[in-house]
C-alpha cells in the first residue's frame, strides 16, 4: 500500500477499519485473560473470591455439643462459638460470671 499517495477519505477509511480490527482483537485477548484467570483461581487452593474451587470449610455445618446452659431454662445452650445468646449476655452485664453457666 502506498499511504502517501491515497485519498484522504480512504486514509479515513482505513483508519476505521484498523481502529475496528484493534478493538476485536483487544476483546478476544481479553477473554483468553479472563479464561486463564478463571482456571488459576479454581485449581489453586487458598483463593478467595466467588469463583472458589467448591470445597466448603470443613467445620462448617458441624454440630458442636453445648459447653454453656441457661439455668432458668435447661432448653437454651451455646457452644460457644458465634454470638452470645441474649440470655448469656443479659446474665453477665447483670454480673454473673461466664464459668457460673459451664455445663459439667
């Protein structure tokens, strides 16, 4: 091709279509990107993110037996882990200690 000598319009026109074949070619290499990313976050342990490899917490969902009990009512327990139970709360502002509800 001979630049020099062509019509403005057809420079214009080239222009274009360069500009048009750069933009097709920046989005294909984007998505192989985000295809390669998307494989190294599934395989490699650790990750975190919403595209997680499927394994969940081993402890999640485990059933854990109760360590403290309400004494006012025997049917309210706490493990231990999470929140305190309102009622445990409420015990120990009022100044009760932790180890008073200690199942033994």
């Amino acid at each position: 091709m001979k630049i020099k000598s062509m019509a403005f319009d057809d420079l214009v026109v080239m222009r274009a279509q360069i500009d048009a074949e750069i933009e097709t070619r920046i989005s294909k290499q984007r998505m192989k990107l985000i295809e390669a990313i998307a494989d190294l976050r599934g395989t490699v342990p650790g990750r975190t993110g919403s595209e997680r490899s499927g394994k969940s917490h081993p402890l999640k969902g485990r059933e854990l037996p109760p360590l403290y009990r309400n004494p006012k009512n025997a049917a309210e327990t706490w493990a231990g882990r999470g929140n305190r139970p309102r009622w445990l709360t409420a015990a120990l502002k009022s100044g009760k200690k932790l180890e008073a509800f200690l199942i033994k």
